[in-house]
C-alpha cells in the first residue's frame, strides 16, 4: 500500500513528462515524415542539403564551436579564481555570476543590442580614444558576443564544483614530492576537472546550436542560423512538416554532441594523470 502511494506521487511528474515532452516530439517527428495530405515522405528531412539551409546549419555549428570555445577559455581561469578564494567570498562571487540569470533573457540581449550600436558604449569609447567605430550590430560576432555572455555560467559552474571538489591533500602530497605549478595543473587539477569541462561544453553547446532569439536581435536578420530556419518555417510561413523535419535533423546533431561528450566522459572518468 505504501509503495502505491508512492507511485501515485510521481503522477504529476508523469503527467507532465508526457503532456510537454512526449507528445510534442512524437508531433514533431509525425509532421516531420509527412505532407500536408498526410503521407509519408523524407523530403522534408532531405531538406536540409538544400544550399540555404546546409549554409545556416554550417554557420550555426561554426558559431556554436566559437562560442563554446570563447566560454571555456573565459570560465576555466576564472572557475580557478573562484576556488582559490575564501568561503564566503566564493559564495558572494559565484552569486555574481548566476544574479543576471535572474534577469529577463530579452532584457539581457537587448542590453547587448544597446552595447554594440553605433553609437552604443563600445564605439563611444573607441571614439573616445580616437579609434574609429566598428559595426558591431547585425554581425556574426555580436551573434558570439550575444551567446557568450548568455551561456558563461552553465560553463563556470560545473568546471567550478569541480575543481572544489580536489582536495587540498591531493595537491599538497604532489607538491612534497616535487611537483611544480605546471605538472599539479597538468598531471591533477585539468584531469579531475574533465567531468566538468564536459559537462560545461554540452550546457554550451547545445543552447548555441538552437539559438535563434539571440541571432535575430544581435543579428538584425542577417545572420540566418538553424534556429532561425525553423522558427521561419513554423511562425512564418506556417509550414509545419518542413520545420519538424529541420528540427528533427537538428534534434540528430544535438543528441550525437551530447552521446560523444557523454562517451568522452565515461572513458575518462575525471582521473588524474600520475
């Protein structure tokens, strides 16, 4: 009797799982494989090596590799700032990184838009030093600007529970037996903090790759993602079959990225290297 109740309280969840997962990605895959007279067909699935839909899924992955490279390098040093501070301090500091996800996503990526205007913050100061404007807006790297300062704390937060998980036992007993800075960091702290740089590269990735709110307002419609793609294809020209089948083909990436990270992960197991 009390198993059975407590099968009944995971109810909701089920509900849920099945109401606003399930079933809208067995209509995706359904629309995806049909027409609009309801038979079967992969033409909409073979869409994608059309020349304009490979070039956004090809501009998409570029800048999702760039972003997600930009926010390791940014996030690694700073998870290592983090983790060398005192207890109180780190928990003010990580605070600070995780406050402006608090915030509205469009209010943040409209700050960016006022940002890098022409005549926004950036390029008044490069005026300011007597260097000339740059337009910033409408390009590819305000697309990168836009998603680096969106997804930054998904990629500091598991590379910092990681590192704070090393104990200073480990470190202190490498460096009584001669270990410099450069063989501790290379030989123990960066293999036992590669669960989280793998679990910090798919937080980033993923998001990236099927952005198309940050594109379209960094972007000014001229940075044509996946994302977009398919947003054009439901909201705009209200072909349904055409946008499941796009997002079925991004749905196949998303997954093999996430599968390749996760095998990368359980082969390395986080180990250090002695």
């Amino acid at each position: 009797m009390f198993k059975l109740k407590r099968q009944l309280l995971c109810g909701p969840y089920m509900i849920w799982i099945i109401g606003f997962i399930l079933l809208p990605i067995c209509m995706i895959a359904y629309y995806g494989v049909t027409d609009a007279s309801g038979s079967f067909t992969f033409s909409n699935i073979s869409a994608i090596l059309e020349p304009i839909h490979i070039k956004a899924l090809l501009l998409s992955l570029k800048l999702a590799f760039l972003s997600t490279a930009l926010c390791l390098l940014l996030a690694y040093p700073l998870a290592m700032i983090l983790n060398g501070l005192h207890l109180k301090k780190q928990s003010f500091i990580v605070f600070i990184f995780v406050l402006p996800m608090w915030m509205n996503f469009m209010l943040r990526i409209l700050a960016w838009q006022l940002l890098l205007s022409n005549n926004g913050i950036f390029n008044t100061m490069l005026s300011a030093v007597g260097l000339p404007k740059l337009s910033l807006l409408n390009t590819p790297s305000a697309v990168v600007f836009g998603m680096v300062y969106d997804f930054l704390p998904f990629m500091i937060l598991p590379i910092y529970n990681s590192m704070s998980r090393i104990g200073t036992d480990v470190i202190d007993a490498a460096r009584d037996l001669g270990a410099n800075r450069m063989h501790v960091f290379f030989k123990i702290i960066l293999p036992l903090t590669t669960s989280g740089i793998l679990s910090g590269i798919i937080m980033v990735f993923v998001p990236a790759l099927t952005s198309f709110v940050i594109s379209n307002l960094l972007g000014g419609g001229k940075v044509l993602l996946i994302g977009n793609v398919i947003e054009q294809e439901f909201m705009q020209n209200m072909n349904w079959h055409m946008g499941s089948g796009l997002s079925i083909v991004l749905m196949i990436f998303v997954i093999a990225s996430m599968a390749f990270m996760n095998a990368r992960n359980t082969e390395g197991e986080g180990t250090a290297v002695w």
